[in-house]
C-alpha cells in the first residue's frame, strides 16, 4: 500500500532509499566501535612505531576484536579453504565475499551456483568453511546443496593422510525465521529488515556487509593484514552511510533523466574488473529483472574474447571504474569499447580520466577495497528508472518470484 512505500513509488526506490541506514544497522551489529576508538588513538599516538612492530604493538595494546561475530575457535581453526553456494543475486554478494577472503583473510576460496554444487560437488577437502547465502533462508537449491554437504562430510571415513573433514557449516540470511537460520548453528543475520520488491537492494548491500566483516575477523585473527589497512578499512566502511547519502542526493536526479535515454535499448553490457567484477554482473542482472532489456556483466578485459563483437552505437556500456588496482585497465578495456562507437557510461568519481566517459554517475572518493558497496547503488538507480519509464511492474517482475521454494 501507498502508506507502507512511505511515499515512494515503488518499494524498490525505498529499498534503494533505505540503504543507508541498513549500512548503519550492519556497522552497529557487526563492528566494535570500542575497538574503531582504541585502535584510531593508538594510531595518532603511535605514528613514529616501526612498521615490523606493528601487528603485536597493536595486539596489545588494543586487545579487543574489532568485528563482533563470536564465532567459536571450530569454526575458525586451521582454515585451509572457504566454498560458498548461492543463487542469484546471493551469488553476486559471495563473488565479492571471495574476493575479500581470498584478497583480505588469504584464505583460497571458491562460489558456486547452489544448483550446479549439489549435483556435482567438488572433491572433498579438508579444513573446509562451507558458506550457503540467502536472503530469504528459503531457496530450494541453496537448502539442499548445504545438506548435501552436512551429510557427505558427517559420511567421510577420513582419508590415509587424515585431516579434519567434519562440516563446518555458516549460513547468511536476512531472515531470523527462515528454514536456513533454523538449521544451521552458525550464522551472519544481515539486519536490513523485510525487503518487498523482487530485485535484491537492501539485502544485497547488507550481505556485502556480512562478507567485510568475516573476512576482516579471520584477516585479524590470522594476522592476515597489517593493522593500519585494518583500521584504514574499518574506518572507510564507517565513512558509507554518510557517502551513499550523498549519492543518493546528489545522483538520483541525473539518472533519472539519463533513463530517458534507454527506453527503447535492447542490450547493454556492464564492464567491471576485480572487486567491481561482481557488480557488473549484479548491474546487469538488476536491468534484466526489472526491465526486461538484455543484459551481460563481463569482466573488462575478457571483452575482446567475444563481447566486443556485438558492440556499436546501439550498446550502451556501462563502465564501473574506481581508483586503485585495475583503474587504468578499466579505463582503457572503455577507450576500446569508445572505439566501437558505444556509449559509454562511466560509475566512477569525478577526475580527469572521467572525461572520456559520455555520462558519468559519480560516485564519493573511496578506497576500491569497500567501493563495491557504492558502486552498485547508481545501477540500482539506473535499472528503476529505466523499468518504471517502461511502465513496467517493477516491485512484481513477470516469471520472477521473491524466493525459489521449488527446484
Ligand atoms: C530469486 C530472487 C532473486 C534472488 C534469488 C536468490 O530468484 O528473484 O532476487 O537473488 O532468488 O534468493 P535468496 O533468497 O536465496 O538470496
């Protein structure tokens, strides 16, 4: 009803509106602020320390734990490898999760599509962490592959080298009610409330949170990172709310109008490498959803092994583009797309390089490690105003369900 959208005209806009906050939620449940105070003192009293000394220096001296997910020591201990199962926009949240653990905690780790997983594990290994994300807590595919997994491991008679093959099971869902909270024994409730409309917003940007703050507390309790890039990055996740309210302030209007422009589009391609890989394809999963426009999210340089082909002026590209690692890389996988006449729309912050791009949608300055959860928000914006432009039911998408019960 109109008084449960709080005047938005749709619950996906609120949702959209609603991420601020639920960033401040996450922060609150996930993060000790204590340790955020102790650790930015010790930082400003300490700044002549030699870099060596460091990691113990802040040990002691900060002995609280800067995440609060109080997982046991079994979960955690000796991890040689993490495997996460999900479907949908959950896989997008756990592509980013792999980048961090791989990149932030040092611990190899692989995604797979709950479907595919359950008919066709990966050979057992051990000292394995098995990650199965949902929103709901429901979907069919993720529910069986995580039991399959319950039961192959809970079935190993060990192997001659040994080994500690027992499951080691952690769910993350945004429903405390759901079927997945119930039977796991471990698990990351994301406190994003109750989300409506069929395309993942909210909950999406909550299950990053899940994702930072568990590969922060194993980067911490295996000394992974140093502790001036952990306190850096807690402190820019503490920046966000602040900066997506800015966004969506100051970005909502211009995509709005830039919308207008795609109404009538048939295909558009989303590039993005690294960290922003997964948000190129959850863009791109984002327009097809809602507004029915073919989509594909591509890693950037993988596009002249074939997407390269379909593109002309017709096919606008979306370029997501943050300062750090693959910047230049982006930038220049873009100047090829230029080359072939597509319109190129930059997710970016403001500098020199964004000139080349025909439409920017700016972003606040951030550290490319956290930016994902700023970047995804102007292709959520841009997604809803090209489907509420169609017409389109966009809270109620034809053939979609909110969750998959069924296989
Ligand atoms: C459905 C929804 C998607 C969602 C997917 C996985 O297909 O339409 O938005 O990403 O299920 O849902 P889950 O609840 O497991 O995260």
């Amino acid at each position: 009803s109109q008084v449960e959208k709080q005047g938005f005209r749709h619950f996906m806009l609120k949702e959209i509106h609603e991420q601020p906050e639920v960033m401040r939620a996450c922060l609150g449940a996930y993060f000790n602020g204590q340790w955020l105070e102790k650790a930015t003192q010790n930082q400003e009293t300490q700044n002549q320390e030699t870099q060596n000394q460091e990691i113990q220096n802040q040990e002691t001296q900060n002995p609280l734990s800067p995440v609060q997910l109080r997982f046991s020591d079994d979960l955690y201990s000796d991890l040689q490898q993490v495997q996460i199962v999900a479907c949908g926009t959950s896989w997008h949240a756990s592509l980013v999760g792999k980048y961090l653990l791989e990149q932030v905690a040092g611990i190899p780790t692989t995604v797979h599509y709950a479907s595919e997983f359950r008919y066709a594990p990966t050979p057992l290994m051990p000292h394995t962490l098995t990650i199965g994300v949902t929103q709901s807590g429901e979907t069919a595919d993720t529910l069986a592959a995580l039991e399959m997994e319950q039961e192959r491991r809970n079935h190993h008679q060990g192997s001659p080298q040994g080994g500690d093959y027992r499951p080691r099971l952690l769910g993350i869902t945004n429903r405390p009610e759901s079927t997945l909270a119930h039977v796991l024994p471990n698990v990351i409730l994301t406190p994003a409330g109750v989300e409506v409309g069929v395309a993942a917003t909210k909950t999406f940007m909550a299950q990053l949170m899940a994702f930072y703050a568990l590969a922060l507390d194993l980067a911490h309790h295996r000394h992974h990172l140093p502790s001036d890039r952990l306190l850096a990055l807690v402190s820019a996740l503490h920046q966000l709310p602040k900066q997506m309210e800015a966004l969506l302030r100051d970005q909502e209007e211009p995509i709005a109008t830039l919308a207008h422009e795609f109404v009538d589009t048939h295909d558009f391609i989303f590039l993005g490498r690294g960290i922003n890989f997964p948000i190129a394809l959850e863009g791109a999963l984002k327009l097809k959803e809602i507004s029915y426009i073919h989509a594909e999210g591509y890693p950037a340089g993988e596009m002249k092994h074939g997407p390269i082909a379909l593109l002309d002026a017709k096919v606008p590209v979306v370029a997501i583009a943050v300062p750090g690692a693959v910047y230049e890389k982006v930038l220049s996988n873009a100047q090829e797309a230029k080359a072939r006449d597509a319109r190129i729309i930059g997710v970016s912050t403001i500098g020199r390089e964004a000139d080349m791009f025909d439409d920017l949608l700016a972003v606040p300055p951030v550290d490319e490690l956290v930016s994902p959860l700023l970047t995804v928000i102007p292709l959520q914006l841009l997604s809803y105003y090209i489907a509420a432009l169609r017409g389109l039911d966009v809270d109620q998408p034809r053939n979609l369900a909110k969750s998959v019960t069924v296989e």
